[in-house]
C-alpha cells in the first residue's frame, strides 16, 4: 500500500510537469529528425573536377562513367591550374585529371595515365571519395580491356562483401545508437533530479518522518521513470523501423530485455547523482557531463571506440551506454548474435548492482 502511494506520488508529479514529458517523448523526436535526417556519414553529390588535355573516344567514354555514377557530380575544367584553384576554393571535392597521352598508357606499364586529387580537409569524405574514383576507374579499365581482348591482370583481385549493411547506409548506424544516448538521457538526467527536487522544495523532510522505508521511496520514485524511459524507447524505436526504414533483424523482445536492463542503469546513475547533490541545477549538470556527454561521445554511437587513443578505451569501459550500444547495433543490423548480447549484458548487469549498491548505502547515510 505505502508502495503503491508513492508510485502514485511521483507519477501524479511526473503529470504535473510537462518538462519530464518534453524530455522522454518530445526530446527524443527532435534528435532523431536531426540525426536520421541531417547528420550522414554518407559521401554523395560529391562535386569532381574532370580534366581532360586530349579529348578521344577513351576519355568521353571514361568521363561518361563518372557522369553515371551515383555519387558524383562531374564539373569539366580546361586546365588543371582551374581545378586546381576550383578545388583550393572549395567549389569542387576532388580532381579527376586524364592527361594528354590517357590513350596511349592505357593498359601499359608505368604509371597510370590518370592523377586524381581530393579535398583532404574532412579524412572520412576524402577516404570514401579516393574509393569511389578508384572504383570507377577500375571498373572502366576492366570494361575497355574486355572490348579490345586484352585480358587485365591486376596486382589483386577484389571480391568485396559488406555484411549487415549492404546499402552502406549511415543512418542504420547512427539511429540504434542514438537509442541509448536518449535512453541516458531520459533515465539518468531525470532521476538525477528526483531526489535533489526533494530536498530543494523541502519535502525530504516530511517523506523522513513517514513509516515508508528506503527502498519504498526508491522504488516509488524510479518505477514511474522506468515506465516513462520504456515508453520513450518504443517511441525511437518505432521511428526508426517506419520513418528511417531501419531493419532489425534481431528479436523484438530482446531487444526490448536489454532496454529494460540498460534503463535500470540509467536509473542508477541518475539516483546516485541525486543522492550526492541536494540542488536540481548541480544534479543536471552532473548528469550531463558524467553521463550524457560520455554516452555521445565515447559509447562507439558515432566515433569507432577502435580508432580512439589506449587511454581513452579504457575509459570507455565504465561507460555503460557503450555496451548497449553494441547490443543495439547487433541486433538491428546482424540478428540476436548471442555472445554479443551476453557479455554486454553481463557488464550492464554489474553496472546496475554496483550504481543501485552505492546509491542505497549513500541513501541510507542521508536518511539516518
């Protein structure tokens, strides 16, 4: 009954205040509209300056297999000084320049009749960039050596595969992992607040002298949130299925599990920071830096944990939105891949035991 009543309590409170709503249903549709719409990983439109000294059958044909590609937007320059400055002025992303003697050095040794230069400025578009010039081109030089009966013999030959994301689409990446950086947003900057809102408006004190224990006030306060972080994932995760035509290919209900367990964190963190400080402001601003921007940042949402620094992939590992993260991004993308999904979700089940542990024992200190 005592449970009950302060499940009521706090659920009436959550009503009550529309910035805890804004937060778990608002909040999230926003994010993901920027991130699935405006934040891509993808190189398109990508503007190439071709060059070519010596016109011919060879050049228009090699020309014509950039204009048909996909990702480019060929731009034809007179001399190379012009794309050059083009490319210096960012009017163009890279060069494609087909020398004078492009004809006679086909398929001969020596260097290759065709330079290429790209806008270093952003690696990751360069690096994508370089791949899909060179792709063309090996494309084509295969193409022209089958017409003329010449049989090409590369230094190696290529049979790539992309598993998981055929389409190579960013957006399958980024909208599973901006689930857990919502999730943390919504569990631990809220809960962080709950009970440092107790103590600000002054009601600790009366809930102190009620016959309700510890873990009903805990409890009482975290079960609305709980029901309010699940309904916020649902929500992105929906989005992300109809709006953002993100498959999951893994089960429904796991992932569903594994939300449940990682919101429990969430609720951790968020109790313990609300347990060390009594003022809402300093709680949100703990929250932040000690969870959010670390879920943005170091979970692998967007920067590949691989590539960072050794110092700051140990870090990583007390990050518990990185290991959700990975949950996430296996079961949308490969399927329930089940030593994937166990060990993460070993690691966020200590995480909740060790967060829930401190913030009872530092609980139990502030009541005595």
């Amino acid at each position: 009954m005592r449970l009950r009543g302060m499940i009521r309590k706090e659920s009436l409170q959550i009503l009550r205040d529309p910035s805890s709503i804004a937060i778990a249903f608002v909040l999230p549709v926003i994010l993901l509209l920027l991130f699935g719409f405006g934040v891509s990983l993808d190189a398109r439109d990508i503007r190439l300056a071709l060059v070519v000294e010596a016109p011919d059958a060879n050049t228009a044909s090699l020309t014509g297999a950039f204009r048909g590609s996909a990702f480019f937007i060929p731009v034809a320059y007179a001399s190379i000084q012009e794309a050059e400055q083009a490319l210096m002025s960012h009017e163009v992303d890279g060069i494609a320049w087909l020398r004078s003697d492009f004809s006679e050095r086909l398929l001969g040794p020596g260097d290759a009749p065709i330079g290429v230069f790209v806008n270093g400025v952003d690696a990751n578009r360069a690096r994508i960039t370089q791949g899909y010039v060179q792709g063309v081109w090996q494309l084509w030089l295969a193409s022209y050596a089958r017409e003329h009966g010449t049989v090409l013999h590369p230094p190696v030959e290529l049979d790539p595969r992309v598993w998981f994301n055929p389409a190579v689409r960013s957006r399958n990446f980024l909208v599973p992992g901006l689930i857990a950086v919502i999730m943390t947003l919504t569990g631990a900057m809220l809960t962080s607040m709950v009970v440092a809102r107790e103590w600000e408006r002054g009601t600790m004190e009366a809930l102190m002298v009620t016959p309700v224990r510890i873990w009903e006030v805990t409890v009482g306060k975290l079960v609305p949130y709980f029901v309010l972080g699940m309904g916020g994932m649902l929500l992105t995760v929906a989005m992300a299925l109809w709006v953002f035509d993100v498959p999951l290919r893994g089960s429904f209900w796991l992932l569903t599990a594994t939300a449940a367990l990682f919101m429990i964190v969430a609720l951790g963190m968020g109790l313990l920071i609300s347990t060390v400080a009594r003022n809402q402001f300093v709680a949100g601003q703990i929250a932040l830096v000690a969870t959010f921007l670390p879920a943005f940042i170091l979970s692998g949402f967007i920067f590949q944990i691989s590539s960072m620094p050794s110092a700051v992939q140990v870090v990583t590992h007390i990050v518990p939105a990185r290991y959700f993260v990975a949950i996430l991004q296996t079961l949308f993308a490969a399927g329930d891949v089940w030593p994937v999904i166990l060990t993460n979700s070993s690691a966020l089940l200590v995480m909740a035991l060790v967060f829930f542990g401190l913030a009872r024992r530092k609980t139990r200190k502030r009541l005595e």
